[in-house]
C-alpha cells in the first residue's frame, strides 16, 4: 500500500516552541500576564482559570489550569481542586451547547513519563469527541483534520461561556 505524503508545517512550530520555550517559561503562569484573546484565555475564575490548547487533540479541546504553579495533584489546595473540576464541568457545558460532540475526554497527564508536556505546572484536558472522529486520516497517516481554526473555536466558545454566565446571574 502506497500513501501520499501529508505535510503538516505547523508540527514544526509547535516541536520547536516547546522546546525553547519548556526552560524559557512555563505558559500556564505566563499567559495570565496577557489579555484573554491573545492568550486564548477563555474564562478566568479566582483560583483556575479555562484556555484553549493551541495545538489542540481534537476541535474545541481546552485545558483548565490553576494559576498557581504546581505539579502535583496532591498539591493543590482544596479550593483550587474544587474550582478546577467545576471549571472543568462549565467547560464541558459550554462545549456542548457551541458545538454538540458525543462525547468528552477528560484528563491530567502527571509527570513526564506519563506524557505531560508541561510537568511542571499541571492542568487538565477537556477534549470534546465525536462518533469517528478518528478516521483512517489519525489512525494510518498520523494526521488530524481540524474542521475550525483555533481562533474561530475561540470565538464560539468564548460567546457560549458568556451566555452561560449571562444566564447563572439571570
């Protein structure tokens, strides 16, 4: 069997920049610094804040993070514990009125050897999931078709996590 080959040149961005940037800085402590745009910052809360993975696993994937720079679970004070999982559940509500999926995958990946890219500064993965969502593209050409640009997702998911808030005041 003969495949074509599949050029993805954003890998190489990404390959590069956390490489430089894993002893430069750590971006779960530095994109709080920027506006919420720039940073993909999608809701701030007192404790943890919701950003949007740059290079993401799957359309609409988001990552909830304490402010505080900490690697261990165990670490974290109850009250960040508590805000993460329920900024966990808000991401997951307003996935699933922006775009529907069927499904989510939720997860921590603690220390290097268990494939955190950053682990020094833990967070969680909110992956939304559709019905063949891994086609032949992710299983035979280890590539991923992104239906929508990191900053179209932004848009919407930001708009839908207002509109929650909008209606917890209301």
């Amino acid at each position: 069997m003969i495949f074509e080959r599949l050029w993805r040149p954003w890998r190489m961005g990404y390959i590069s920049r956390v490489e430089e940037n894993r002893e430069a800085e750590c971006i779960f402590c530095s994109k709080p610094g920027e506006d919420d745009r720039s940073s993909l910052i999608l809701h701030r809360g007192a404790n943890c804040f919701i950003i949007m993975n740059l290079y993401p696993y799957n359309t609409g994937h988001v990552m909830v993070s304490p402010y505080r720079h900490v690697a261990e679970l165990e670490e974290l004070a109850d009250r960040e514990r508590e805000e993460l999982m329920r900024l966990a559940a808000l991401a997951v509500r307003a996935i699933k009125e922006a775009m529907h999926p069927h499904g989510f995958n939720l997860g921590m990946n603690l220390g290097k050897s268990a494939g955190a890219g950053y682990d020094e500064h833990l967070h969680l993965h909110v992956v939304p999931r559709w019905q063949g969502d891994a086609n032949f593209m992710t299983v035979l050409a280890g590539s991923k078709v992104m239906p929508e640009s990191v900053e179209e997702n932004y848009l919407r998911l930001r708009e839908s996590l207002q509109r929650l808030e909008e209606g917890a005041k209301g």
